[in-house]
C-alpha cells in the first residue's frame, strides 16, 4: 500500500467516525423512546440544514457519476437537464414545503404513506391506502438503492483498490450504523456536512477542467467526434425533440414535492423556520452541483473510447487530477452518494416498520421503546437486502436505474400528496392512482421505445386524472389526525 493510499483510508475512517459520532448525538437529543424523533428528527431542522439535506439527497450519485455518464454517452443536453434541479428544487421550499408542513403537523404524520391515508379520512380504507403507498415505496426506493450502493462501491473501489463487493459492504455498513442510531436527524446533520465537500468538490472540478484545456479545442474535438454532443438535434434520453429537455423542470420540481425521501424533510421542519433562507441556501448549494456533468464532455474529449459511460467520473479523477486532491474530492463524491443512500435506506426503513406495520397490526405493539427498535432493526434488514440486489442485479445505467424507481414513484404519488395538498381526493382515488401511476410509469420505463422522462411524467398525468376522476364519483371524508 503506497503513501496515497494510506491517505485515502485515513481520511475515510476519519470521516467515518465523524458520521458515527453524529449518529450517536442524533440519538441522545431525539426523546426517549421517541417514535416520532426517529422518523422526523423531532420536527427539529433549520434553514441550513433543511437545505443542506434536500440537495444532498437530490443530488446524489447520478449527479456524480450517473450524470457525468450521461453527458459522455449523450452530450451537452444532459447538462441543460441537470440545471433545471437547482431551480426546481428552490421552487418546492419556497411554494409547496408549508402547505404540507401545516397539514402533516395538524394531522401528526410521522411519514409520507401515513400523511397519504390521514389525509383521505383513515379508518379501514385509509390503512389500506397507507399500506399500499408503503409497500410501493418499498418496492421503488429499494430499486433506487440499489443503484446508489453500485454508485458508492464502483468508486470506493477505484478510490481504495479493493473488490467491488468489499468496498459495497464497507459502504453501507456504516450509512446502516448511523442511520440506526439516530434516525432522520442523523441523516440529516451528516448530509449538511456531506454538502459543504459536494460543493467543494464541483468547485476544484470546475478550476482544474477550465484551466487545463483550451475551450476552442475542447469545442473543435467534440464537433469532429459528433456534432450532436454540443448542437443536438433530438432531446438524446430525454425524446425526439431537443425541447423535451425541458421537462426536467416539472420533473424536478416534483421529484423535491413528492418523493417520500424527500417530501418528508418537509415534515421534519421547525415551525418557525424561514422558508426564504432556506431557498436561498438551496440555490447556492444546487447551482454549483449543476456543474458537475461537465465532467462528461472533459472527458469524452481526452478518452473518447470507454466502453461504461458510467466510468466518466472515476476516470476522470484517476487521469486528470493530483493524487491527494484524487483522494479528497473521491471523498467528497462519496458524500453525495450515501447521503442519498442514507435518505432513501431511512424512507424504507420507515415505510416497512411504521407504515407496514400500522396497516397491518395497529393495535398489536403499543410499548414505544419496541417500536422504536423495530425502526432501528428494519434499517439494518433492508440495508443489507439492498445490498444482496445490488450484488445479483443484472448490468444497468446508474440514471436509468435511478429514474426507474423515482420517476415510478412519482408517478405513482403525484394525486394523492401533491394534488391532495390543494384538492382534497377520497381514499379509492388515491388506490386507483397509485396503482394506475405505477403500472403506467413502470411498463412505459421498462417496455416502451420513449424517452426517460416520457414514461413518468405520462404516469403522473393518468395518475392525477384517475385520481380527480375517482375521487369525484366516490365518497371524500375529512383528514384524521394519528391516533394516540
């Protein structure tokens, strides 16, 4: 083992007992025996870390790897694409994230499948809807997951010269640690600082790309390999037509709304917190996260023959950049990876011991400290499920996979959170929706020759009129709050 690697395990187990220690605060400050503290961090976040673990979680490992690939195998169009994020998700603090504060807060909803069934009037119907939105959750954020752990191991791996199956289960051994600990609010105080070396990292990116390449040649090398990566003449992955790009916008702006693992952070705010500083903090963090795909045409014009796309990012760190500056910004893209991760493990992890548990066996486990344990243990049997997919899962783009479970699960909520906030639906419009946004969104990603962002948003306009359609010709009955 030479001197950079030395550097690059101690840095890791360095940040790794940071991520612990505050796991293990998290979980001194939460109540005891606080069911709620774990799923929602005790209503406890700030502005700047509100902010911090929104964009964390947003952009993840498809903004550092999964996009850099992207914009290899397609171009410029992906970088367009991934801009559009920052301003989305500034859109959803400032315009969406109160109205479902207020009611989730009214109602005590710890999760996003129980805000779903209080909101629709409880009772039977309403367990059967929140046992369906949890099992849908699990079903997609697990997909999701997967993805995220191949995205960490792939580069631990480089980064550390271990097997890819080592560096996995180093990986998610210790997101499974910190998360058990301290629930939401660990994942939350640990994705703040995982930000601040996001951003960091795009900045030394940006530094060493503009100033070792001449802009005229980099842009003469890419028209000469192909000139739809700079002048596209069709939206690549995302349509035919090079505005479908755009789409990215209402995608993303739904994808911060909706999405169980990043609508709940919504829930977890303070009362009083000012929603305006928030979206500022956010449109800092994002814009300089938007600049990371340009990693992609760096590369496609100095190594333009990888066989994975995916690849992008880790050759590009391992080609282009000093070692020790190698060692901390792979680090730092480590940072982005598990706070996803760590989001998406923490939504599932609820969903099954919360959300499964209360459609099925609401009167069954009344003693608090036992339910917290089951939170506690659900995170560590999904943690390693999880990383079994990844292990035995076929070959797969990071994106694509990323989008197949988000973009379905978008699809699949839409009505019964988003629309809900505004228009009250009934509990059956809520089934139907979910039902017909999963199918819908999943046979369109997995079946149909359509762009990636087609078969989702397709999914979420059959969903809101099934949901709008149904409700209107079923009973609606008032909201219920939790029960005691």
């Amino acid at each position: 083992m030479d001197g950079y690697q030395i550097f690059n395990w101690g840095l890791l187990f360095i940040t790794f007992a940071l991520m612990i220690y505050l796991g293990y605060l998290s979980s001194k400050m939460m109540k005891k025996d606080d069911e709620g503290g774990f799923l929602l961090a005790g209503r406890s976040l700030g502005a700047f870390v509100g902010a911090g673990t929104i964009v964390a979680t947003g952009f993840s490992g498809w903004g550092f790897v999964g996009s850099p690939g992207a914009t290899y195998q397609f171009g410029a169009i992906e970088i367009l694409g991934n801009f559009f994020f920052a301003p989305a998700m500034m859109i959803a603090v400032l315009y969406f994230a109160s109205f479902l504060q207020a009611k989730a807060v009214d109602m005590g909803s710890n999760t996003i499948p129980e805000y779903v069934a209080q909101i629709h009037g409880g009772g039977a119907l309403g367990r059967a809807v929140q046992g369906l939105a949890a099992l849908i959750t699990i079903i997609l954020l697990l997909v999701f997951l997967t993805s995220q752990i191949k995205a960490v191991a792939l580069l631990g791996a480089n980064w550390l010269d271990i097997d890819l199956t080592s560096s996995a289960l180093l990986m998610i051994g210790v997101i499974i640690i910190y998360t058990m600990l301290g629930g939401l609010a660990a994942v939350a105080w640990t994705d703040t600082v995982m930000v601040v070396g996001m951003c960091l990292a795009a900045v030394m990116i940006i530094v060493q790309i503009l100033t070792s390449i001449d802009l005229g040649e980099w842009e003469s090398t890419l028209n000469a390999m192909d000139p739809e990566l700079l002048n596209p003449t069709t939206g690549a992955h995302y349509g035919d037509s090079p505005a479908m790009v755009f789409l990215v916008l209402p995608y993303a702006f739904l994808f911060a709304a909706v999405l169980p693992f990043m609508a709940v952070r919504f829930l977890a705010f303070k009362p009083d917190v000012k929603l305006h500083k928030m979206g500022i903090y956010v449109a800092i963090f994002g814009a300089l996260l938007s600049l990371v795909p340009v990693v992609g045409l760096y590369v496609k014009a100095q190594v333009p023959d990888l066989a994975d796309p995916d690849n992008a990012m880790p050759v590009y760190l391992e080609q282009f950049m000093p070692p020790a500056l190698e060692g901390l910004i792979t680090l730092f893209i480590l940072f982005a990876m598990k706070s996803t991760a760590n989001s998406l493990l923490h939504t599932v992890a609820s969903a099954t011991s919360h959300d499964l548990r209360l459609a099925l066996f609401r009167n069954v486990f009344k003693s608090q400290n036992l339910v917290l344990w089951i939170n506690r243990f659900a995170v560590v049997i999904l943690g390693v499920a999880a990383l079994l997919m990844m292990l035995y899962a076929p070959p797969f783009m990071l994106s694509w996979l990323g989008i197949l479970g988000t973009g379905t699960l978008l699809a699949s909520f839409i009505g019964p959170v988003f629309i809900s906030t505004f228009w009250q639906g009934s509990a059956w419009g809520a089934l139907v929706a979910m039902l017909v946004g999963f199918f819908t969104s999943g046979y369109m990603m997995l079946f149909a020759d359509v762009g990636w962002l087609v078969g989702p948003l397709t999914g979420c306009a059959v969903s809101s009129v099934c949901y709008v359609g149904v409700s209107l010709v079923t009973k609606r009955v008032a909201f219920q709050k939790a029960p005691v």
